[in-house]
C-alpha cells in the first residue's frame, strides 16, 4: 500500500508524543509506502490533483522505535497524484480549510480517505455533538451557541447553576476555554466582546456550555476506530487551569471505561461511522460528550504508554481491511463488466 498523510511539516513533529508519527512508523513496518503532504501543498497540474509530497524513503530495517525511527529516517521531496495512493490519512490541525476539502473532493471516489471529506465537513466544528439525539441531555450537556451578545448575558443570568463554561466555536487544544461564574458577572461583558468582536468588524460565535460536576477533577480522552472504543486516558489539569488538554498543562492517567462511557459509545458509534468518521477522539466529563475531534486525534502516544498497548496496529489494521475492501469491490466491477463487454 503507499498512503498519504495530509498533516502538518514532518519537521515539526515532535517524536516524544506525536500520534502521526506513531501512524507512519507503524506503515512504514508494515512495508508501506509513506509520504506527507500539508494542506497548504496540494495542487491541481492538468486538472489532476497532486500535492508536492515529502517521500519518507524505504528503509532496510526499521527501528523498532518511532522515536529512532524518525531520527534515522531520510526524505526526499516529489509532485504525485493524490488518486495514485491507496489511502489518504487526515492529520492536519484544526481549524479546517475548506480549500482543503475542494482539492479531496476530486480524488474521494478513486482513494480511501480516513475521515471521509463530507463526515470533516459536517464535523469539524463543536456544532456536531447537536447531531446526536439527546432531548434529555442524558449524553450531551446543555448546549449554547450563540454571537448575540444580549441573548449570552440573559442565558448566563438564567441559568440554574453560578457556573458555565465558555468557548469560542472553532477552538481547538483547549484554547479559549474558560470558566465563568455569576458571581463576576461585571466581568461577562467585556469577556463577551472579546470573544465575539473581531478587529474587521465582523464577529464570531461562542459556546456556553452546561458546567459539568466532577470537571475538576479532569476529563476523558476515549479514541473511537470504527464506530467502537480502542483507548482511553484520564487528563488531569493543571494546579493553576482548570482545562485538562495536555497542551494546557494537563497530565496522563490510566482510565477504563465506565458504564455510562460504554454507553455513551455505544450511543454515538453508529452515527459516526455512517458519516465516514472512522477514526475520532471523543472528550467525556462524567459520562457526558463535551467535544468529537475529527481532523488530528491526538492521545496514541500517552494512552500506550499508560495502559501498555498499541493503538497504532489496531488503527492501521482497520486501514488496510478498508483498501482491501474497495481494492476488491474494484476487480469485482471491472470483472463484471469485462465479462458483459466480452458478451
């Protein structure tokens, strides 16, 4: 198989807790063919999508270490075609570019594409946790989104609880998330027109969210393959920070599911998988869904580590079975209509 990572500059990966990087290591074992390409790379030469790609070259034995793998690896730099590989896997950062997802459209239909273009489209935002039915907010905690900044205050005056959570839509690693209280709400007015008004005049929605008991304490990071849980971690913030992201100061524990997680899975597997989002990180606090990330799950790393195991096989299994599976419907079609010409 050769497979396309659409992500960020192999130079900027970090080889102590990348989860792209634990990926490639695990194809380039597998004898895979591997290149890289960043959004910004892609290209259209004689109405055919290419990318200018980093090619990571073969290698006689590969270290069993991603970390030393990534060390001795050697690159070289060529223009492909994005419908020549078997698969493309998306690992570029949030916030998604539309552009992007134009350039995959034309190639969507001739390559496997993990998470599929439509499923980022629909997801990539905090808005795609209000797809899962939940009239009663047994799953989803209560949810507003909003740029009225009159309509926030009165919600926030409103509300049952002296805490919510506020968050600007398109963040993303925690960024922007902070904890209000009714207690200061002198301060909710300035905070609004921070978060809403931007310097062009045009303005921006902002979540207010439910503030979820045991928040605190942390919470849980649960990788999602195919609709089913492979992996979970517990985020612990900070001293100083309530937000548990490990970019934001948080730490690593080993966590096993709860009853109201399997739940939970069990609830929003189906829906993701019929949306083409093979491959997710679902945020958790006490059995509620915070956040579904779509475009660059992160966690391999810290998860292996905590919990002894090997995300990257399961993951890459599941790629292989998929190309396989349109690699054979293919010869079936071709084989059908083959045998109609020939009639």
């Amino acid at each position: 198989m050769n497979i396309c990572f659409l992500m960020y500059p192999w130079e900027e990966i970090n080889p102590e807790k990348d989860s792209s990087l634990t990926l490639i290591h695990e194809c380039a074992k597998r004898g895979h063919g591997v290149a890289i390409c960043t959004p910004s790379n892609l290209t259209i030469r004689n109405s055919v999508t290419n990318a200018f790609c980093t090619i990571i070259n073969r290698m006689e034995k590969v270290p069993s270490s991603y970390k030393t793998y990534y060390k001795k690896a050697t690159v070289r730099e060529e223009m492909l075609p994005l419908a020549g590989f078997d698969a493309i896997f998306m690992r570029a950062n949030p916030p998604l570019d539309p552009l992007m997802l134009n350039f995959l459209d034309s190639v969507k239909d001739d390559v496997f594409i993990i998470n599929s273009v439509q499923g980022m489209r629909e997801a990539n935002n905090k808005l795609y946790t209000a797809v899962f039915e939940d009239p009663n907010n047994e799953i989803i905690p209560v949810t507003h989104v909003s740029k009225n900044k009159n309509y926030l205050i009165k919600t926030i005056e409103e509300s049952t609880s002296d805490k919510m959570i506020l968050k600007p839509l398109n963040g993303y690693g925690g960024s922007g998330v902070i904890l209000i209280e009714k207690s200061a709400m002198g301060n909710i007015n300035s905070l609004l027109d921070f978060y809403i008004s931007k310097s062009d005049g045009s303005s921006d929605y902002v979540i207010l969210q439910e503030y979820i008991e045991g928040a605190e304490k942390g919470d849980v990071r649960i990788l999602m393959l195919n609709g089913l849980p492979i992996g979970a971690m517990k985020r612990i913030p900070g001293d100083k920070d309530h937000r548990s992201n490990i970019t934001a100061g948080g730490t690593v524990e080993k966590h096993r599911l709860t009853p109201a997680e399997k739940i939970l899975c069990k609830k929003i597997g189906p829906k993701l998988v019929k949306d083409g989002l093979y491959f997710v990180g679902i945020d958790v606090i006490n059995g509620k869904l915070v956040e579904v990330n779509v475009m660059s799950p992160g966690g391999i790393t810290y998860i292996n580590k905590v919990s002894k195991v090997r995300l990257q096989e399961k993951v890459i299994d599941f790629l292989e079975s998929k190309v396989l599976e349109k690699n054979a419907a293919f010869r079936r079609m071709t084989d059908l209509k083959r045998r109609v010409e020939e009639a």
